[in-house]
C-alpha cells in the first residue's frame, strides 16, 4: 500500500520536482558569497586557535575510559521559541547501543525521549519519541506518540503577509507516527511510515475588533479542526558516525505520502519531503555540516501541516509558521566548534523561501537568515547537546533553546 501510494506522487509530479530542485541554484552568486565569506572567517579563526592549542600541548598519557553503551538521563527543560514564549518541564532521555552478532562492535546511538512540559502562552506538550537500531542494524524502528494543547499563530498564506495580519489560534491535538525501515544496503534503509493526527478543540479569534479571522472568512483546510492521516514510502542513507553530533558522512532522507480518506483523514493531499545533510571534519571537534530541504505538497493541506519558512531547524531568522505555502526550499551552512569544558559554539548561514509555483520566487521575497550559538554537552561522551540559537533574518532576531542539533 505504501509503495503504490509514494510512486504516483512522484512519477505524476516529476517535472515539477526537477524544477524545485534547481531552485537552490537560482540564486547561487547569493549563496557563494554567503558560504565563503563564512568558512573564511571561521576557518582563519579556527586556524589561529589550532596554533595556539598546539603551542601549549601536553602529552596525554591517560588511558582511555570504557564507552558507556546505555544510561538514563533525567533533564530539566527549560527553552523557548518565539512562538511558545518560556517553556519548562521536565525529561527522561534514554540512550543505547546494542551488540552486534559476533560481537564485532556495537549498533550506533539509539535513543528514547519523553518530555512533559509547559509553556507561558499555555500550551502543554507531552512527547514520546525514539529512533532504534536493532542489532546489526538490520532495522530502523522511528516514531513518536504526542499530545499538544497548542496556541498558533497566521499571517495569511504566501510571502506578501505583513505582521500586522497576525492572528492567534487554538487547537489540541493527538497523533501518532509509526516507521518500520529494513536496511537494503550499507547504511541504506527503506520501509513504510504511517501518520495519524486528530485536531481538535479549534478555537479562532479575530485579527482585531474590525476584521475577522483570516481562516474564518477564506475557510482555509483545517479551520474547524480534523483528522490528518496518510501512509508513505521513507527511503534513508545514514552514514553519519554519530546521530546526535555528527562529525562525517552523509544523511539522505527521500519521504512520499498520500493523505486522504482512504486511511480515516479529512484532507486529502499527496506530500514529498527531501532532507540532504552532510558533514565534515576540519579538524578535531571542528565541523562543518550542510543541509538542504525540501517539503512539496499537492492538494487539500491543512493550515497545520503547510510548508513553512522559520522555526528552530532551519532559517532560524523567522518563527515557525510566520510564512506558510504549499512548498519549501531551503538550504544552510552551520560551523560548529569547541569552547571549553562543556561548552561549544556554533555559526550558521541560510537561505529559502517558501511559494505556491516555482516562478513565485525572487529576490524580492528570498528568505535569509545568519546566526550564532552556544552548545552545552549533557552527554559528552555521546554528543547529547543542549543549544541556544540566535538568528536574524528580513523581519528582526529570534532566539532558541532547544535540545539536540538543528540538523
């Protein structure tokens, strides 16, 4: 069923994807100069610290501690986004590695998160999520249980929504996620994915005393709420050497799904996601990671499922949700390096935008978005990272705090 409902989403598209793909290249004078002048500055300063950390070397003559392959960590959480305000709570992040057959070494990280939280504009978030290699790596088991009272926001649909337009919504909702991916290759894994959200508890409130809801009066999907639910096709290439801080390799996730009634949904759409990283290793603990995404859609999408410029991942300039479309693309450069003890930094560099065809983008609407942060490691030995970003972008500075890299 998976299959046959992920190929008709590309093969009926395929011009249409092959166009978006060039996208990225559009505007690649932009995007070079961006990129070099980046690496030129952090790799001048990279090399002026390599120099002095070299100068004062002292033999290390300690003999290597055991891996740990498993433990528990009880987090406090404490973070925010623009668009949940200060949240806080609390966490349980388990981590392993399994023994392979033959005892020739260990699985890479697999990790276990459950998180309860609030935040100030009183929204609560329950959250379990894991990501399993079983032994041998022979599958990938991914998924995600979650509960949400969630309160939004919406500008309107496209890049001419000025903030003025902002008006807050509320909604709960439920939903599962479900991946079962069999490894076909040397770190190539391909399997089905099945996705189910109930939203509910829709409540809309008008822009000001003098103009009603946007999602009122244009009936956008999704304004009374509904049943979001599909099956799709996941096809996966993780070569990275550490799945929560890579240092090397390459991470290539191609996703097709069909929405619809035929699995229990109210909306029916086909969806196509791309998510390309890839990482190197300038020196030790110095990296730098590319990433490129795209998120195309095709049909009835509701409001909270549209693609979006901003959020903690990508662009980090803009909120999540401050400018929705059918389609994204986007593609960022982030340096990351060591501070002291615990502490790291990072530096990071995007461009994307989002658009309904891809004649709709241009300069002129072309999102960009610069920035810097600061890593703790809860883990060092895993690479178990809690990070606060600053980004700027066209419309001002937001700010993150999150757990685990962006990408």
């Amino acid at each position: 069923m998976a299959k046959s409902c992920f190929i008709p989403v590309i093969t009926q598209n395929l011009p249409t994807y092959l166009t978006l793909y060039l996208i990225g290249f559009m505007n690649r004078h932009l995007l070079i100069s961006c990129v070099l002048g980046l690496c030129l500055v952090l790799g001048t300063w990279g090399k002026v610290q390599a120099q002095e950390q070299q100068a004062n070397a002292i033999p290390d003559t300690t003999p290597p501690k055991a891996e740990k392959t498993r433990g528990v960590i009880p987090i406090p959480v404490l973070y925010y986004t623009p668009d949940t305000r200060l949240g806080f709570g609390a966490a349980l992040l388990g981590f392993f590695k399994l023994r392979n057959s033959a005892d020739e070494g260990y699985t890479r990280l697999s990790t276990v998160r459950l998180i309860a939280d609030y935040t100030l504009r009183k929204q609560t978030d329950q959250l379990l999520d894991w990501a399993i290699f079983t032994r041998d790596e022979k599958f990938l088991l991914r998924g995600e249980l979650r509960h949400r009272v969630y309160t939004d926001r919406f500008y309107g649909i496209g890049n001419d929504t000025p903030l003025s337009d902002e008006e807050i919504y509320e909604y709960d909702y439920v939903s599962a996620r479900l991946a079962a991916l069999k490894k076909v290759g040397a770190k190539t894994f391909l399997g089905p994915d099945f996705q189910i959200a109930n939203y509910y508890n829709t409540k809309l409130n008008p822009i000001n005393e003098d103009r009603e809801s946007q999602l009122l009066t244009q009936q956008i999907p999704g304004y009374q709420g509904g049943v979001n639910s599909g099956v799709g096709l996941i096809f996966l290439l993780d070569s990275r050497d550490n799945v929560a801080f890579a240092s090397n390799g390459t991470y290539l996730e191609m996703s097709g799904y069909r929405f619809g009634s035929t699995f229990g949904g109210d909306f029916g759409y086909n969806n196509f996601n791309l998510d390309f990283r890839k990482y190197f290793q300038l020196k030790p603990n110095h990296v730098l990671a590319h990433n490129t995404s795209f998120n195309l859609n095709n049909g009835d999408i509701p409001v909270m499922r549209m693609a979006m410029a901003g959020g903690d991942r990508i662009l980090r300039g803009y909120a999540k949700n401050r400018f929705l479309e059918d389609n994204f693309a986007g593609t960022q450069l982030e340096y990351r390096f060591p501070l002291f003890w615990r502490f790291g930094m990072a530096a990071f560099a995007g461009i994307g935008d989002v658009f309904d065809k891809p004649k709709d983008v241009s300069f002129s609407t072309l999102k960009y978005s610069v920035g810097s942060g600061l890593r703790y490691a809860l883990n060092p030995e895993q690479k178990l990272n809690i990070r606060a970003d600053i980004g700027y972008g066209r419309e001002g500075v937001n700010f993150y705090v999150m757990i685990g890299e962006a990408f």
